[in-house]
C-alpha cells in the first residue's frame, strides 16, 4: 500500500484578489509515515523525513535514495548541507548525526542530554549546525 506525501503550493494569480492552492501526489513507499518535508534551496529536491528513514525526491516526484538510519530511535528533524554533500540528522535519542549521501554514518554529536528536536545549517556557514532540545539548549 502506498502512502502519499502532498506537496502543497500557493500562487498569487495575476491581477486578482483571488489565490489558489495546487496539490501534487508523491508516491512513496517508506517503511514509517513521513512527519517533516523540505524542499531543499536548489528548489529542485524535497527532504522527507521518517522515523528511521531520510527520503529524497525530487520535485518532480521521482524516487532518488533512502538513508535508513535504523537502528537509531525515531528522527525529529533532518537539514541537508549544500557545500559538503552532507545530511545532519536530529533523534529523540539525543543525538545528532552526519550523514554522506551514500548512507553512511560520518560523525555522532552525544552534546545533548535529552531528544534533540531541531536541526539547521547556520545560513551563512554551513560548518556550524544549529539545533534545539528537550534539554532547554
């Protein structure tokens, strides 16, 4: 059975007062329901995130990879770095790890005490993560 991730987006029309929503249907097959989407800054790929899957689309829809991080506990968050080709991920196991694309694991962050709930990339150097946590850090 499919589950399907819908891709919102909102558009002025031209002139008028009026807005209109499209809908567009992915198709995906991950093993959990995604709980976070982002549409990377190259408008061009979507991050969809699961409870122990990172999925990439691309804006068309079609499949590209799935980083199965099992088996760490469920993933809160996920931010993708443009300039070194990395994934960073953020878990209610209090971690945060860096990922290659190829899936594999690079580095582990132990510096929170509690369920690591966001993660970005800092927007004007992307070697510094920002995150935030149960832990009130």
């Amino acid at each position: 059975m499919f589950r399907y991730l819908h891709h919102k987006c909102d558009r002025e029309q031209a002139g008028t007062d009026q807005y209109f929503v499209q809908y567009k249907h992915y198709p995906v097959r991950p093993s959990q329901w995604i709980t976070r989407i982002q549409l990377l800054e190259t408008n061009d790929k979507l991050l969809c995130v699961a409870q122990k899957e990172i999925i990439l689309l691309t804006s068309d829809g079609d499949y590209l990879f799935t980083i199965n991080t099992a088996p760490s506990l469920p993933l809160t968050d996920c931010c993708y770095c443009s300039k070194f080709k990395y994934y960073v991920t953020a878990s209610i196991d209090s971690t945060m790890k860096v990922w290659s694309e190829q899936g594999t694991l690079l580095h582990t962050f132990n510096s929170h005490s509690k369920a690591v709930t966001s993660v970005l990339m800092h927007p004007q150097s992307e070697i510094i993560m920002i995150s935030a946590s149960l832990d009130k850090s």
